[in-house]
C-alpha cells in the first residue's frame, strides 16, 4: 500500500492566507514550488498573487495559463505546461472510481479522495503533478 497523501499545510508567516484551501490543491502548489522555477520568481509570484494582480486563469489541456501585471505597464503572460492524460490513462482512471463509489461521491462534493490519488498511482494514472512535469 503506498503511503498516505499528507493533509493540509498552511502557508507560512504572519496568518498569510494559504494559496490553496484542500490538501490537493497545496500538492499542486508544492509541485510548483518545487520545479524548475527560480525562487526570485517564485517569490515576486506569491507577492504578485497576494496583491490581486494575476488575472484570470485560464485551464486548458496541457497548460494553465493567466495575465500577471508585473512591473511593467503592460500584464505579461505566465503559462504552465504539464502532462495530459491518455486516452489509456483516461480509461484506467474511470475504472479507478468507478470501482469505489465513495471516490464518485467525493467527486461529486468538490473533494479528491486521498484513496482515489493512492488507487490511481497503483493503476499506472498520475493525478497529482511531480516537480519534473511541470514547465513553468
């Protein structure tokens, strides 16, 4: 059995907000946090985040994408790359909650089941993001 999905982390700091509310949210900010992005522009990144200046995000297959308004007078564009599931991957991963119940129903609350992550990585199917895959 793999081991279990660590829970909520909360940001670091003077009562700062988290920037992800669920623990597989802040998977998703780790994973971030943790590529190949340097930490000057991860730092100006949260300071950006934190001051309401990253537009719209925009989700797209293979890619995340949002207009940041930086120093400049005019907003830059920020993309992250990352992986797309095969049509296999898609098929195994439907299995995958297919076979519990409570992993559809937790679906269907807005949750992602640690066990689903867990069944879904002993299947074959990433659900959460390794630093490595991310392209920022």
């Amino acid at each position: 059995m793999s081991p279990a999905v660590p829970g909520p982390r909360r940001a670091p700091g003077r009562g700062r907000r988290a920037f992800a509310a669920t623990w597989w949210g802040q998977a998703w900010v780790t994973a971030l946090e943790d590529s190949t992005l340097d930490s000057g522009r991860l730092s100006r990144g949260r300071t950006y985040a934190r001051q309401g200046m990253v537009g719209a995000v925009t989700i797209a297959p293979g890619q995340v994408k949002a207009a940041v308004q930086g120093s400049r007078p005019r907003p830059y564009r920020s993309a992250v790359h990352l992986p797309v599931l095969t049509d296999a991957q898609w098929h195994t991963l439907l299995d995958t909650i297919a076979a519990r119940a409570g992993h559809l129903a937790a679906l269907l609350d807005g949750e992602m089941p640690a066990e689903l992550v867990d069944d879904a990585r002993e299947a074959g199917v990433a659900l959460l993001p390794q630093p490595t895959e991310l392209d920022p």
